[in-house]
C-alpha cells in the first residue's frame, strides 16, 4: 500500500508467519457484552443521516472550492487562502472517514450509495478502492499485529520524518502516484499479493488507469489555462489538506501495544468537539469501532455508553490524547518493548492476553 | 440423503433475525425473515470463518460482523469483498408443532 515498512513490519517477512504461529492471527478478540436486542438497535443502518452528513461534506467542498478557484483566479489571496486551506482539509482530510464508513458499508443503509461514495472518497485519498478494502479487512483481523497488519503507522521504532512529512502528503502522495503507475500495468506489490485475493486484482488495472485518466486531464487543463487551479481542486488537495487525517488517525494506535489480542490495549476513544467529529466521522471512539465493527457511525456514541464499563477512560480531547502519544513514541525511539497499558475500571472485563502456543 | 434435524422454535428467532445451532460438531445459522420464511446457512462466513449469529439481517441479506462481508442467506450468494465465497445453504421446513428442521447431509 506503498509506505515502506521497517523490516519487522514486512508483511512477507518471518514476523507475520510467527504471528500466525503463535496464535495472533485471525482468532477472537475481547469484545464486551451486550444484549443481542440492543446489538440490533446499534447495527441499523440509516439512509437519511448518511444522506445529510455527504450533502453537507460535498457541498461544503464545492462552495469552499469554487470561492477557493475564484478568488485565487482573481488574485485575492487573502480570501483564496482560507477557502482553499478548508477545501483541502474537507477534501484530503474528511475524504479519509467517508472512505473508511463507506468501506465498511455501514455508512448508508443502501449498498450502492456507500459504493459510490466509497469510490469517490478512495480517489480523493488516493487509495486503490480495491487494495485498500482488502487491507484494511486485514487491519481488523490483526490490528496492530506486527507483519500482518498493513496499516500500522506508527512503527516502532517510528519514522518521524516521514509521518511529519505526510502531514502535508509529501511522502503519500508521490508513492500514491508511483503506485497507481505500477498498477495500471496489472501489478501489485509482493505485500499487496498478501492480502489481495487473485479474483479480486483485475479491478485494480482498471480503476489506476481511469485515476490517471483524470490526474492527466486535470495536467493538461493546468497547463491549458495556464493556471494551477485545476490542481489545486483536483490531486494536490490530498497533500495541502491532509493534516487532520494524521492528527486524528495517529491517536487510533500510536504508542499502544502490538501483538495483543484486547482492542482494548491497542486503541484509543478520545472525545472530540461537533466539528472534529463531523470531519472524522466518529472514528474517534475508535475502540468502539474496532469491537463492533457492524455499528455505524453515527451510533458509535451510544454503544459507547454501552461498553465504557469494560473500558479505560476517554482521553478528553486531543490534547489529553498526544500528550500521551508524543512521549510514547518518542521512548520506542530507544526501548521498542515501551507501550502505554491503560487501567481498567473497577468490575471491568479483564484485558484478554494472547495465550502463549 | 438428507436427515431432517430440528433446530429450533419458531418462537425462538425474532423476525428478520438468526439463531446459531450446533449439530454433530456443525456449526448452522437459521434465519427468519421479515415476511416469516425459514432459512439455514453454514454458521461461519466464508472469508474468516467468523460466527454469523452476531452480524445483523437485513431483508434477505446477512452481514457478517467481523468484516461486513455480505450474503444473500435465502441462496448463500456472496455480495461482495470481502465475501466472494458463497455460503452453504440447508433445506428447511417447519412443522404443525413450529419446530423448524433443517436438512443435513
């Protein structure tokens, strides 16, 4: 999925086929209890609040965009700056969480609105829908499980450089293009033919060659109207913008354990304001997520209230969340066994411990 | 030849719902629609062998829990990534008494 990976983190190295051999991969995780009639309440799935929420995402990035174009196309920088710095977070951010709810289908109630917004987002992110689906899937059979799971960011020891690089994408980006131009040609990588089914990798050919289609188009009208518009509305928004996706998705699992079999000790509920929230699509009860992953979004709040007994505080805000994060990660700099391990609440499930094979 | 075993109570499973049943070391799932038809399936979904009984229906759909990998359980089609493997289906019937049977073997 195109970040190079510290060795131990190679999918097709020896630490994913000792995970499996010890026991860590694809077996039960810790999941709280609840009664199956409120589990039916929390699944149901909701056209209308799906509906809403996109209106307002992709109306909000087609006004902020169009004051964006204008005002720059009209040499008013001190309003083009604003607009398009909201574009791009709406754009290269926002796009991250609608990809994810999409991904898992429980966005819309109806398949093919989350389909389609799926794909939209995917190509905002740049991230192969197909690729990307499969990957993450693995993600939640082995979160945070070293050489298996392809979505541990921060690693450890953690490539500071490039996470701070790609908060403005400068690292995402360039490997995004370089891969969608390996895989217009029908390949993928060796970590990707991991995960990927074989029935499933004809798609990723087609979908590739139309994304170049477009980011060839969108070169052409740049150079046509001698202008940097079109990219600025089109590909380049997923570096300017991208900040808030590192922000939010580094509190998920930065610092916590790896190689556990509890969510609980792998990933973080952090409470954040309506617009954060609005953005991030709830991902922030992230712990939540990661038990129920059947549950929509927009109800993640009220099963929140429904497992917090087994769980550790919320952190309360993303401030309280990297004040942990940042000296974590910076410790595994030099002690890579360093991990944060929360306290359960009195009367609280215990943690769920691999049970060594 | 099929050996008809009863699973359940009509009673037992809520419209458009699914109960787990356990048979001779088989795992099954029985669903019940939302216009009061009977279904069985194999019990694990088809791409990591997770229990359906905890996944949510909709119409004739069953989601899986763990990946929300989808079924059409009245046929065992898969609908989808990461299901691409169709479940098994079982023959059901219910009886004067609402004992709901399922056909193995």
């Amino acid at each position: 999925m195109g970040s190079e990976r510290l060795a131990r983190y190679d999918l097709t190295g020896p630490e994913g086929q000792k995970a499996v051999e010890e026991g860590l991969s694809g077996v039960s995780w810790f999941r709280s209890a609840i009664p199956r009639k409120r589990m039916k309440e929390l699944m149901r799935r909701s056209d209308e609040h799906a509906t809403k929420n996109t209106a307002l995402w992709l109306g909000s990035m087609a006004l902020s965009g169009a004051i964006g174009a204008f005002t720059w196309t009209n040499g008013m920088l001190w309003a083009a700056v604003p607009a398009l710095a909201a574009y791009g977070v709406l754009y290269g951010s926002a796009s991250d969480s609608r990809w994810h709810e999409t991904g898992h289908g429980t966005f819309f109630a109806t398949r093919w609105k989350n389909d389609v917004v799926y794909q939209i987002a995917s190509f905002l992110q740049m991230r192969d829908p197909t690729i990307w689906r499969w990957g993450h899937t693995r993600h939640h059979t082995d979160t945070l499980i070293v050489g298996r799971d392809p979505e541990i960011v921060a690693m450890r020891p953690a490539r500071l450089a490039r996470i701070i690089a790609n908060l403005v994408g400068l690292i995402d980006v360039p490997t995004a293009l370089k891969d969608m131009v390996m895989r217009a040609t029908g390949r993928l990588s060796a970590e990707e033919k991991t995960f990927v089914p074989e029935s499933e990798r004809t798609k990723v050919a087609r979908t590739a060659r139309i994304w170049l289609g477009i980011y060839g188009a969108t070169a052409v009208a740049c150079v046509a109207t001698e202008s940097v518009v079109p990219a600025l509305l089109i590909g380049l928004p997923r570096a300017y913008g991208a900040c808030m996706l590192y922000v939010y998705s580094l509190t998920q699992h930065a610092g916590l354990g790896e190689n556990v079999l509890d969510h609980r000790l792998n990933t973080r509920t952090v409470h954040m304001n309506r617009l954060n929230r609005f953005l991030y699509c709830n991902m922030n009860y992230h712990v939540e997520h990661h038990m129920f992953p059947m549950i929509p979004s927009h109800r993640l709040a009220e099963l929140h209230e429904e497992v917090k007994k087994d769980c550790a505080e919320p952190y309360p805000s993303l401030w309280a969340a990297y004040k942990e994060i940042i000296p974590a990660v910076l410790k595994q700099l030099t002690d890579q066994t360093h991990y944060v391990r929360r306290e359960l609440p009195e009367g609280a499930a215990p943690y769920h411990e691999p049970v060594a094979v | 030849m099929t050996t008809w075993v009863p699973a359940c109570q009509t009673d037992d499973i809520d419209s458009e719902d699914i109960v787990p049943f356990e048979h001779d070391g088989g795992q099954y799932a029985i669903y019940r629609s939302d216009d009061d038809e009977f279904f069985a399936t194999d019990g694990y979904c088809t791409h990591e062998r997770e229990r359906l009984c905890d996944g949510l229906v909709m119409g004739k759909t069953i989601e899986c829990p763990k990946h929300n990998g989808r079924f059409d359980y009245s046929t065992g089609q898969a609908q989808g990534a990461p299901a691409i493997e169709d479940l098994r289906t079982y023959p059901v019937r219910v009886d004067d008494s609402g004992t709901v049977h399922i056909g193995i073997g």
